[in-house]
C-alpha cells in the first residue's frame, strides 16, 4: 500500500461527508481524535509495564547470580580447609612416593607373547 497523498485524504472527506452528513462528521472527528489520544495512553502504559517488568527480571537474575557465586566461594572455601587439613597428613617427600613412569613398548604384540608362554608351558 502506498502512502495517502492530498487528493485521496480530499476523496475520504468528502465520502464520509455524504455518509455522515455536515452535523455528524464534527462528532466523528472528536471521536476519532479521542480513540487514537485513549490508544497511545494504554500503549505508553504498556511500554512502562514491560520496562518495569524487564528491570524486577534484570534485578532477580542479578540477585541468583550473586547467591551462585556467594554459593561457589562457599564450596571453594569449604574445600580448602578439608585440603589444608588433609595436607599434614600426605608426605609427598618419602622415598616410598615414586612418580608415574610409562612403562616402554615391547618388541611383541601382547598375543604373540602369550601365545609363546602358552607353547613353552605344553
């Protein structure tokens, strides 16, 4: 659809000057206005509601993001002590402590040499 251009807002007034007739078309127009005034208050006040609406959201959301990380610092704090607690009691300096070491790769597939072992056993 295009836009209204002057001939066409003429062309509407003079259609609904002979529907309405000369004494109601003042009462319409009064009407109209007061429609459309009635239709951008209630969607200003839909605007402010969902604003409001959106900040309690925003104000919640921020509200659980702080009891989480209040909630994490908790855990962390709660797992230092056991650890520091814990700690005395490891001693990772004893000559009983060995670090992991791999162990090399044989020559043979594990089957071959089972398959060996069971041939030298019959």
């Amino acid at each position: 659809m295009g836009q209204i251009g002057f001939p066409e807002l003429i062309m509407i007034f003079v259609i609904a000057l002979l529907v309405f007739g000369p004494k109601k078309l003042p009462e319409l127009g009064k009407s109209l206005g007061k429609g459309l005034k009635e239709f951008k208050r209630a969607t200003d006040e839909m605007k402010s509601t969902w604003h409001e609406q959106m900040k309690d959201v925003e104000r919640s959301v921020e509200d659980v993001k702080r009891d989480v990380e209040k909630s994490v610092e908790d855990v962390k704090t709660s797992v230092n002590e056991v650890t520091s607690d814990i700690k005395p009691d490891l001693d990772f300096n004893s000559e009983t402590y060995k670090p992991y070491e791999p162990v090399p790769p044989t020559s043979e597939p594990a089957k071959d040499k089972e398959s060996k072992e069971v041939h030298q056993a019959q």
